[in-house]
C-alpha cells in the first residue's frame, strides 16, 4: 500500500465525524457491536463486537496523521508451544486481507491494519469490523488450542 498524505486538522475531524456517525448506527441496530466507547483527546475508539468462538472481540481505531489504524487483541501471550502458535499465526497471515497478525504489548497477538484517513467511510468501517470478526473468530480456536492446550475449550454454537 502506498504512503498515504498526511491529512489536513479538517480531514481528521471529518474523518472522526464519519466514524462516530457509523457507530451510532451501527450500535442501534443490534448487530454484533454491543460498545462504543470514545477517547476524543486521542481521536481513538473502542468497539466491542460479540463473538462466536472468541466471545468478545474487542477493536481499537485510532485516527493518525495519515491513516486510520485498527487492533484487535487475538488472544494474549501463549503460554506452551509459542513456536507452535506462531507458525500457525504466521500462515494464516498469508489468508489475510490488508490485515497482518503481529504481537502486541506483553507478546499478545493482535490483528493489525491501516487505512488512508480519506478512505474511511461505511463500506471500509464494515469492512475493517467484518473482517476483524471473521479473522479473529477464524484463528481463535486453533491458535489458543496449541498455546493453552488443556486450558481452553471451545464455545458452544448458540
């Protein structure tokens, strides 16, 4: 992807304008957000999304300079077989779109993104949750298998 420009104060705002906008009518319909909460001094949000095999999915978008940045925690720091939870995380990158797994603060996993902050409107905002959702909801399971065998079960369908 190439460098995005920086944008201008006007296009921040907008940007957030266009977000906020999305995640009041997103929340109202009682779909699989179920929290917003909002960091206006750091131009940052927190979206929780309900889960099937994870049972919250939590995502933070964050307006920068030039782009919007979105993290979602996987799962936290395995705790036996990292190299076997890693190479498994590392292939599934490669199914990823504009997506990457990388770790976190304290080695947990998250799933990580970037996009242009004139991008930013209701089709890439449903994009970046649904595929945050899928993704995340996807490597779960496996992933937490390996790096906490004995410790997790898997979720009950509903």
């Amino acid at each position: 992807m190439p460098v995005a420009d920086i944008a201008s104060a006007d296009g921040r705002d907008a940007c957030e304008a266009r977000i906020e906008s999305w995640a009041a009518r997103r929340l109202a319909e009682a779909g699989p957000l179920v929290a917003v909460d909002r960091q206006p001094a750091q131009r940052r949000w927190y979206l929780r999304l309900a889960g099937d095999e994870k049972q919250f999915i939590t995502v933070w978008l964050s307006v920068r300079q030039r782009t919007v940045h979105h993290e979602a925690q996987v799962m936290p720091a395995p705790e036996v077989d990292p190299c076997g939870t890693y190479q498994y995380l590392l292939r599934r990158n490669a199914d990823l779109y504009q997506m990457r797994l990388a770790l976190g603060a304290e080695d947990a996993v998250v799933l990580v993104g970037e996009v242009p902050v004139g991008a930013v409107d209701d089709d890439e905002l449903d994009r970046i949750l649904g595929a945050s959702l899928a993704y995340v909801d996807a490597v779960f399971p496996t992933a937490m298998s390996i790096g906490f065998p004995g410790v997790y079960r898997r979720r009950r369908r509903r």
